[in-house]
C-alpha cells in the first residue's frame, strides 16, 4: 500500500519546538525528510488554528523522500513548563512507516531526538516492529517498520527511510464518545479494539508494568487513521501559552472529500490555501473531543 489520498488519509501533523533551525536539522539532516518551505506563520492560518499569538512564528514544511502527499511542520514557539507527553488529552504522538527500524538507535546518535522506547517486536503483533522517540519540542515520534497487514487494515510498507505518518495516536478522557464523534462528525469507521499493557502510559504515569489500557482503531475501510486511547484518571487537559498552539504534538491534518458535508464547528470559516499541504485545496480546523486540533483539507 501506498500513501493514496482517500477520505481520512493523513496529510500531516504539527510539531511545535523552541529551536527551529536545531528541529529542522533532526528532521532534514537525520530523519532525511526534505524541506519545502520555510517562512513565518501567517495570521489568516494562526487564525484559522485557534493560536493568534502564534502569528509570525518561524515555521517550515517537510515532506518524507518518498515524495508522499504528507507534511510534518515545525513552528517554533516557547516551551510550556507544565507539558509532559504521554500524560494529557488530545494529540499524543505521530507513528511515520520507516525502514530498518532496528538500525535507527545508531543513527540517530548525536541528534536531538532521545529514544523513549527502543526497537522491540511485539508479543502477539506480528505486523510492525516499533521504537518511538521525543524530539526537541517533547512531540512524540513513532518509527515503525512495517512487516505484513493486520487482517483489518492495510499498512504501507515505507518508499524512503522514514516516510509518511500512517497513524496519528489520540489520548482522551472517554474513548468511547471520542470515536463516536469521528465516526458521525467526520464519516470515519469504527474498527478493532485492543487491551493491553501499554509501556508508554504506565511509564508515563508510574503504573504497574502490566497494568491494562484499551485503545480503538478509527479508520476508513481498511485504512487506519486515529488510534483512540483511554488515559488513566490522573491525566489532565493540555496546558498551553495562551493564544498559541498545544506543546509538543500540535495539530493534525486528515483529507476528507467534502467539507460542507461534515457536521463540525469550524474556528474559522473554510478557505482555499496555497502553501503545503494545501497546494490550493480549500481547508477548516475545528476542535475535537479531547480537546486536540484537527485540520481538514478537501480532497473532492
């Protein structure tokens, strides 16, 4: 499986980092991912974000090797004190299909990324091998190689070293109403459901190693989009510098084929952008149920 544009494909996240030179240099020099823009944050997109004050930041737009229609943007802002990942709502970590996972602990030795979770194969989960590290701006990075499909879902085999995300994972306070809202709001469908024990939110939280979370795939047909995880009671809402993008992982963008047909609360009205990922596509961010933002570039 390629990265085809189909309702619900991922076209990109937002990762927000206090250095942007030093990030772009992660990403570009380490990640191999190739830059196709760079400039300041517009006011109309801040806007249409939720983050004003993000407004005239350094921002830049990578794209995988691969050549796949799916941008990683960096926007430099400052760090929030308060910002833990893996231990609030709404974005918690972007999974990129990669190749040789088990070499990338040697390459990126010397890089800011730190590694939180080392290449490991899963008992019972035969079909991908993850590791996942934390950039500069704490944002969550899953590398994954992909292996084989899983019997409901399609999983893309990366064209580069690191490629397109494929999965963007969601921590929420009630998993159940979250996929609901994803299934009627914006015409997705609800697929499998997994119980297990979760190392990165008992890490995270100090909890037993075996202790149990549950987390649902949301996907379109075989294509898997939004993995949809419980939190433990102890997780909070995201704190954030007021008028300006959530620490760490920001911001999601999903194709979807026509936005007047989705039954979404938009920040701004919807209008045709230029800049990557846009590429003269018209696009809208509302807010999701746990409170994550979530972009929607039309594809019909």
């Amino acid at each position: 499986m390629t990265h085809e544009l189909h309702h619900g494909a991922i076209l990109g996240g937002v990762a927000v980092v206090p250095d942007l030179e030093a990030a772009l240099r992660d990403y570009r020099d380490i990640l191999g991912m190739t830059l196709v823009e760079q400039g300041a944050l517009s006011a109309s997109l801040a806007a249409s974000w939720g983050c004003p004050k993000s407004s005239g930041a350094p921002m830049a737009a990578l794209q995988p090797a691969s050549g796949a229609d799916c941008h990683i943007r960096l926007v430099e802002q400052p760090d929030h004190p308060g910002f833990k990942p893996t231990t609030t709502y709404g974005w918690a970590a972007y999974e990129l299909t990669v190749q040789d996972v088990f070499g990338w602990p040697d390459r990126l030795t010397g890089s800011g990324f730190d590694i939180v979770g080392p290449p490991k194969e899963l008992a019972g989960l035969p079909y991908f091998v993850p590791m996942q590290v934390l950039g500069t701006g704490r944002e969550m990075v899953y590398l994954n190689e992909v292996r084989d499909n899983t019997p409901t879902s399609d999983l893309p085999k990366a064209q580069s070293s690191t490629d397109h995300i494929f999965i963007v994972i969601l921590a929420t306070p009630d998993r159940t109403a979250t996929v609901k809202w994803y299934c009627e709001r914006i015409r997705l469908t609800e697929a499998d459901t997994y119980t297990l024990a979760y190392s990165m939110i008992n890490n995270a939280f100090g909890l037993p190693a075996d202790t149990l979370s549950d987390l649902t795939m949301v996907q379109n047909g075989r294509l898997p989009i939004i993995e949809v995880d419980d939190y433990p009671e102890e997780a909070t809402d995201r704190g954030h510098h007021e008028g300006m993008l959530p620490p760490g992982n920001a911001l999601v963008s999903l194709a979807v084929n026509d936005l007047d047909q989705l039954a979404v609360d938009w920040i701004t009205p919807p209008l045709a952008r230029q800049a990557a990922p846009y590429c003269g596509r018209r696009t809208g961010t509302t807010t999701g149920p746990a409170g994550e933002l979530l972009e929607l570039i039309e594809i019909g």
